[in-house]
C-alpha cells in the first residue's frame, strides 16, 4: 500500500530528473550551435518551474543538480551556478508554497529575477576587459534578448511541469 503512494513521486521526479538533463544537453550542445547572436538558457525557466511545484527541498535539490550540470560547462567558477540555482530554486519553492500563489505570474516573476540576476553575474564576470560602452552594449544586445526568451520560454514550461505535477501526483497541489 505505501509504494502505491510512493511510486507516483518517484516517477514524478524521475520525469523532472529526465528533462532536466534533456534541456541541459540541449542548451549546451544544440543551442550553440544556432545562428542566434545570443544565449538561450532553457535551464532557467525548467528549474523556476520545477521548484514551484516540488516546492522547499526538492526543489533545492533540483536547482543544485541543474546548476551542478551547467557549471560543467560554464566558464564561471565552479560550484557558483550549483549554489546560486539551489539558492533560487529553495526560495522558489518556499516563495510559491507560503507566500505567492502557484500561477505563471509568479513564475514569471521569478524566472525574470533569476535570469537577470544570472546575466549581471555573467556580465560582471567577463566585464574586467570592458569599457563602460562595451558593458552596456554586452548587456542590452546579448543579455537582454537572453532574458526575454527566457520570460517566453516560462510560459510553456510551467504549463508543462504543471501538467505533469497534477498528473503524477498522489496529493493535490494548492494552484
């Protein structure tokens, strides 16, 4: 009788493991690969939606394993985007448990923060060759557009992930 309540999770977050490496191939390998002038980050808008509805530890731990992945291929420090997504993802999932409703507008909003938040420690990092110009330009025609893929990238993965959070779980989620 317990592994039938159980095993819903399990699959639930096999799923979430899955796609998460799927976007992470994705983002690395296919995605650079494209013409596009800028970079097309599909790990944000996953794990923003991911941690909103696995809500506090799990979605910490999902943030860790997704940041843990991107630092493989990061030039940043090590561990700094494992640390930063578990940070996000934690208070993600506490944000969208007891203070903000579970809507695309929060996940919106928070996908929004993270990815700017991303940009400027990206552009902060490489900034050290730059002049003022060449900061603001990096940022309004690499990191911009960057951010507003991610906000239209939102819409369909939280659809997604909610879809398959109701689908593959034995509990009801408060939406």
């Amino acid at each position: 009788m317990r592994i039938r309540k159980i095993l819903p999770d399990i699959l639930r977050r096999a799923v979430f493991l899955l796609l998460i490496t799927t976007a992470y191939i994705v983002q690395c390998t296919l995605v650079p690969r494209t013409a596009f002038p800028f970079p097309i980050f599909l790990l944000i808008p996953l794990v923003i939606s991911v941690s909103m509805f696995e809500y506090e530890f799990s979605g910490l731990i999902f943030g860790m394993l997704t940041g843990a992945l991107w630092d493989l291929a990061s030039p940043l420090p090590d561990g700094l985007l494992a640390f930063l997504f578990a940070f996000i993802a934690g208070v993600c999932g506490l944000l969208s448990h007891y203070v903000l409703r579970n809507t695309l507008f929060g996940a919106l909003l928070l996908s929004g923060i993270t990815s700017v938040t991303y940009s400027l420690i990206c552009a902060l990092f490489f900034s050290s060759d730059m002049n003022f110009y060449d900061f603001k330009n990096t940022l309004l025609y690499y990191y911009l557009p960057a951010v507003i893929i991610v906000l239209l990238l939102t819409v369909p993965f939280y659809f997604f992930i909610r879809a398959l959070s109701v689908r593959l779980r034995h509990d009801k989620i408060t939406t």
